[in-house]
C-alpha cells in the first residue's frame, strides 16, 4: 500500500530538476524547521547530504566530526526520469522504500513522490507526520528549483541586451 504520495511541478526542465535533486539536496535540503532532517550526533553539526550516482549507491549524510550514516541505497538510478532509495532511521526495524519520477511538462517538470513500507520498518504510526515532514522538504526543493528558474530568466534577459 502507498502511504505517502505527493506531486508537484518544478520550472525546470526533466534533466535539470533531476540533476537539481540529487547534485544539489545539501544546498536545499532542509536541517530546520518543523520536521528537521539530520542524523547528525548531538556532538557534532551535518556537513553533506547526498547520493552515490549508480544502483547499488549510498545515499548518506556526513558530519563535522568525520562521520556517516547510511540512510538508505539506491535501488533506481535512472536520469532523468526515475530515482528510488530506501530511508531508515536507525531506530527503525527496517526501510522505506521512496521512488521519484520525473516527467516533461511543457517546460516544467512533474515530480511524483512515493514513500511506503512503513509497517515493514515498524512504524506505522509515523505516515501523517512523514506525509507533512515530505511536503516541507519537497517544498525547500521546489523552491529552490524557482529560484533557480528565475535567475536562469534574468541571465537570459541581460544577454539579450
């Protein structure tokens, strides 16, 4: 069963917002606000967040301290249509599962985000909250990618004069 699914369109063309999520996730990704996302130790603040561009890659999250925590491995890496991972927190029992796809839209793109298996890693009870938690973050992505779309504007704009 799906328990997590949102879509939204970002103003960048399907590579770019591909290239954009998963080369650009430290800059966008959100460590504060409601739903704070960092494995990062008490004792140490994150430094990177990202993934390793193949199947079989880590997606991890590295520390000033010289640490990382594996959050998940990539099942999908299929640029610039589909990315899939697993996510674990390391008090769960077991993974996620989380697929994205991105599709043309005229000159946006349509991101489709899956996230289930949260009975499986035994925790059920989190869904509401992953379904707000994925939002804020998708929404730091999306907001990212237009801002990004309008400097793009801009820059063409003062080389056209």
């Amino acid at each position: 069963m799906l328990e997590v699914r949102i879509e939204a369109a970002v103003p960048l063309p399907q590579q770019q917002a591909f290239e954009v999520f998963t080369e650009q996730m430290n800059v966008w990704w959100p460590r504060q606000g409601v739903f704070p996302y960092s494995f990062a130790p008490e004792t140490t603040r994150p430094l990177r967040i990202r993934f390793e561009a193949q199947p079989g890659g880590r997606y991890y999250e590295s520390f000033a301290d010289g640490s990382e925590y594996l959050i998940g491995n990539i099942s999908v890496w299929n640029p610039p249509e589909e990315l899939a991972y697993t996510w674990r927190d390391p008090a769960w029992a077991g993974s996620t599962d989380i697929r994205l796809s991105f599709a043309p839209a005229g000159k946006e793109t349509r991101l489709t985000y899956m996230q289930d298996g949260f009975a499986g890693a035994g925790v059920p009870w989190l869904i509401p909250y992953y379904q707000i938690g994925c939002q804020q973050t998708l929404s730091a992505y999306i907001a990212h990618c237009r801002a990004l779309s309008a400097l793009q504007a801009l820059e063409q704009r003062q080389e056209a004069r």
